[in-house]
C-alpha cells in the first residue's frame, strides 16, 4: 500500500499557504484569459439553463420585492 503524506493535524497532502487558487490560467495574455472566462459562463449557462428557466421560489421572489421597494424608497422613488 502506497505511503500517504499526512501531518498530525494536517491534510494528507502538503498545503502552501501562500499560493492562491489557480485554474492553471497564468500563462495566458489578458485576452486569452477573457476568453477562458467567457468559455466558462458559456458552459455554466449551458449547464443551468434549464435551472435559470425556473421560476423563484415564493419566498425568494418576496424578499426580492422588498429590497426593491426599500431601494426605490431609499433613492427618493414613491412606489406606484
């Protein structure tokens, strides 16, 4: 059985603490790395379509109100 990396209290695989999480992106230009992103949203969209068809939940869709109520209050609109 293979050996595993595991400290006390750690994970079963070395942690650097000071790296940020990376898609593997860093090579790209600005624009190649728009493009990743746009693929990206294309392909959540694509995903969940059928998920961002359906309608709000009741209970969603009332405390959505209310914070447009409060907002438009807030900006000086009467709610009509």
């Amino acid at each position: 059985m293979p050996k595993r990396f595991q400290q006390a209290d750690g994970p079963p695989y070395p942690v650097d603490r000071h790296s940020g999480w990376s898609i593997g992106a860093n090579g790209l230009t600005a624009a190649g790395q728009n493009e990743l992103l746009k693929q990206i949203g294309r392909q959540l969209q694509s995903d969940y379509q059928d998920i961002l068809k359906e309608p709000a939940p009741d209970r969603i869709r009332e405390l959505l109100e209310r914070l447009e109520a409060r907002s438009n209050h807030v900006d000086g609109q009467e709610d009509l």
